[in-house]
C-alpha cells in the first residue's frame, strides 16, 4: 500500500539530502518525493509516497522524527487531503490531429503550452488518475513527458506548519 507522509523540515543546506539518504540507507521503497518552501521561508515541505506495510511505515517515521532538522511527520494516508501532480507532455503532432489533441487537452484541464511544427507541449495538473489516464491517451503520440512527485495537503482550518511538535 502507498502512505503519503508529509515533512517540516529546516531549510538548511543538506536537508533534503539527510532525508533521501535515511530513507535509500535503509532501503525504503519511496515512490515519489517533492519538496518546496512554505509561508515560512525558514521551513520545507517534503511530501513521501513510500509503499510498504504498516509496520514499515511507522519505522519510517519514527527515523524520519530522528534527524534533527525534521519539524514535524504527519502520515496523510488515512486524513482527508487534497493530493496533487503536475506533468508536462511533449507529443508529435500533425496538422490533421492538431485540434484533436487540442479538444482532448480541454476535457481534462490540461493548457497548450508550446506549439512547434511537428510537436506540442501540453500542461496538466490533477490527480494521479486524471494524469494516468490523460497520458494513457495520448501515448502513441508521447516523445517525453516530465512529472511532478506528488504534493499533498490536509484539508480543513488545521495548518501542518505549526512548529510546535512532532508527530
């Protein structure tokens, strides 16, 4: 099972290396692995999708709670939260299927971003489904696509970038 964990971390030089070297140390399956500032520009956000089991998963946090600079763990797995990815898509297009794609980039949100002769890069952001199935789609056509690691948010008035202790 995937657990989606959420980190407050220093942001200090390193950090996110100490992190990724805990968890490659001692072989944890991660998945996916995003970081970027918060409101506070003292203090990183780091989102983990680590698969494992339970037992795993409350090893892992309990290592992660070790390293100085970590604020604070939360596992998001079974919180309500709003869960996210970014993709960009680079596909081969012709001019006969140009407008095609353009209509499918519109079901699911997605933005043209750039419009070559023969190519098109193609923007979306949403849920890991919507991604899958929007690439799904459009893979006969896919020349590269870069994808973002998941970012993920607690729903509700509760803010996760409270210092005050670890969970």
């Amino acid at each position: 099972m995937n657990h989606t964990i959420s980190l407050l971390v220093e942001n200090n030089a390193g950090v996110l290396s100490r992190v990724s070297g805990l968890l490659s140390g001692r072989g944890y399956n991660v998945e996916s692995f995003s970081s970027g500032p918060t409101l506070d520009p003292e203090i990183t956000r780091i989102t983990l999708v680590c698969k494992g089991e339970d037992e795993i998963i409350d090893q892992i946090k309990k290592q992660l709670n070790k390293l100085i600079e970590v604020i604070k763990v939360t596992d998001l797995t079974h919180k309500p939260t709003l869960d996210r990815q970014f993709a960009l898509i680079k596909i081969s297009v012709v001019h006969g299927n140009r407008g095609e794609i353009i209509q499918l980039a519109e079901v699911f949100g997605a933005s043209v971003m750039d419009v070559g002769n023969n190519t098109m890069i193609l923007e979306v952001t949403g849920g890991e489904k919507k991604i899958e199935d929007f690439v799904e789609l459009l893979n006969g056509n896919i020349i590269e696509i870069a994808r973002s690691g998941l970012v993920s948010m607690e729903r509700g008035k509760k803010s996760s970038t409270q210092k005050t202790h670890k969970d």
